[in-house]
C-alpha cells in the first residue's frame, strides 16, 4: 500500500472538509444579494424629517418580518406593536377608527427584488402592498449588510421624510 506524504495528506483532509485552497486564483465572493437572502426581524423603522428629528414610524418596537429568497422574491410586513383589538372578532366589521389604526399602524407588500452590487442599491419590484398607490411599481433604496443586521433607506416615504429601516437576521 502506497502511503501518502505530508503536503498530499494536509490536501487530501481540506478536500474532505470542503476547505481546498483557493489555488489557481478562484476565489468565492460572498455577493450582497448572497448577505440578503433570508428571513429579517424589524429593530426600527423611523421617519429622518429634513429638520434632523427623528420619529418611530410604528412604535418604539416595530414588529414584522423581511424575507428573501434566493431567487429573487420577497415579502416584506411592517406593524406597530400593541395595536388595539377590535371590538368585533369579525375584521370586516372594524369601525371607522379601528380600521383607520390598522392602515396607519401597518404596510405590507411582496413581489421581486433585484439587488446591485455597485451602487449598494436593492429594487423591489412591487406586485401588492396594502399601499395600493404601490401596486405595479418599483422602488430603489441604499441598502448595507454588515453582519446580522441589515439598513436601508426609504427616501420620500409614506411616512413623509426619508425613513431609516433596520432589521437583524432571524435565528
């Protein structure tokens, strides 16, 4: 039995552990849309007015959740934390007021996503949102992944102002 030398046994056992060296020059790079893909839990989402001053646009403790998938389709829903219950256990016969809480208290939407590698830059192609307005469109926002936790911005959001998103990856 012929035995294996040293530099072909370290070659043979980082082969088997999926750690080859990167010989020949090819090297795999992580791509944005790659640190994107996943599920994300909303930290804050807080209108920036042109003033400096910050609001929480759903609370000091927005809930909801992002996800990507990697083929490029998202969902994405938003909501203010403690909304109060309606009086009816029927939610289409919320009352004036009641309804009005949940829509301003909540935006939802899904569709596709392309992301741009170099200008940083996510494009979430709208199909449907409870924002009707948004049905069919696209918006572009500056987005970062640094880690477990994932920013964008929202210029000229619905909130007015520009809005700053951030989100932490689900566990």
């Amino acid at each position: 039995m012929k035995r294996l030398n040293m530099p072909r046994r370290t070659m043979a056992a980082l082969l088997l552990a999926g750690l080859a060296p990167p010989w020949g020059g090819v090297y795999a790079q992580v791509t944005l849309k790659d640190q994107l893909v996943g599920t994300w839990i909303y930290v804050a989402v807080d209108v920036v007015h042109p003033d400096g001053t910050r609001v929480p646009l759903y609370g000091l403790n927005p809930q909801g959740q992002a996800s990507f998938d990697g083929n490029g389709r998202y969902i994405l829903m938003t909501a203010r934390a403690g909304q109060v219950r309606f009086a009816s256990t029927d939610r289409m016969q919320g009352t004036p007021a009641e309804n009005k809480a949940v829509v301003q208290g909540s935006i939802a939407h899904f569709g596709s996503y392309t992301v741009d590698e170099a200008s940083n830059t996510i494009t979430f192609h709208i199909e449907t949102s409870t924002f009707p307005n948004w049905n069919g469109t696209e918006q572009r926002r500056p987005f970062s992944v640094a880690g477990d936790e994932l920013r964008w911005r929202t210029p000229a959001s619905s909130g007015g102002g520009t809005a700053e998103v951030v989100l932490r990856r689900a566990k």
